[in-house]
C-alpha cells in the first residue's frame, strides 16, 4: 500500500484501477490494464497487459512506485500470485486502505458512490 501512495502522490493516479473485493468491502488500487486506467478492474481488458509495460519493460521499476504484488508476487515468486494476491490483500482491507481508496477516487473525481461505500 505504500508504493501506491507514493505512485499516487507522484502524479500516476490516473494510471491505476480499482480492483473491487467480492463482497464489497474493499478495494485495491494496482496499475491499471491498459484501456482500463480510472475504472474498476474488469477481465476483459486483462489481455491488454499492465499501463506500465513498455516493450516489456516496467516504467515503474526502479523508482519506489512498482507495487509489492508486482515486484514480489508476480516476478520472484512466479506461481505463487494468487495466494500472495491474498495475502496483500490484508493490508488493503483496512482504514488505511480504504482511505487511501476514497483520496483516490476524490482526487481523481470518480467513482463517488464507491467513496460513499466505503466509508460504511
């Protein structure tokens, strides 16, 4: 969550999506799908492949920003990203989180209903 809140302040807000839990309770900001930049997360744009991959290169490496699922779960612990997806998950089904969600969608002016969901 740290990463994303520096990726945030640095200005790549509008580069992430919301990846929505299935009960509504929390959600998690990750770099966006190509196409899918400011929405929730949907599957069908999952083909397009990560906003930040430029010729197969992470622009985000290097700089503080790449989020810990992407550097830990998806490149040093290759199988492992659905049960290290979990696992990060925790951090973001929190107050932190859910603030960090809702300076999101504020500070991007979207999704207000979201802010209001979460705030429950």
């Amino acid at each position: 969550m740290a990463e994303a809140t520096r990726a945030l302040e640095a200005g790549y807000g509008n580069r992430m999506m919301l990846e929505v839990a299935p009960k509504l309770d929390f959600g998690v900001l990750s770099p966006a799908f190509k196409g899918c930049e400011l929405r929730f997360a949907l599957q069908e744009y999952a083909a397009n492949g990560c906003t930040f991959l430029i010729n197969n290169r992470c622009e985000l490496y290097g700089t503080g920003y790449q989020p810990l699922e992407c550097r830990y779960c998806h490149h040093d612990r290759v199988g492992e990203g659905t049960r290290c997806h979990a696992a990060i998950e925790l951090d973001w089904k929190t107050a932190l989180g859910r603030a960090l969600v809702i300076r999101w969608s504020k500070q991007l002016g979207i999704a207000p209903k979201l802010v209001d969901a979460l705030r429950k």
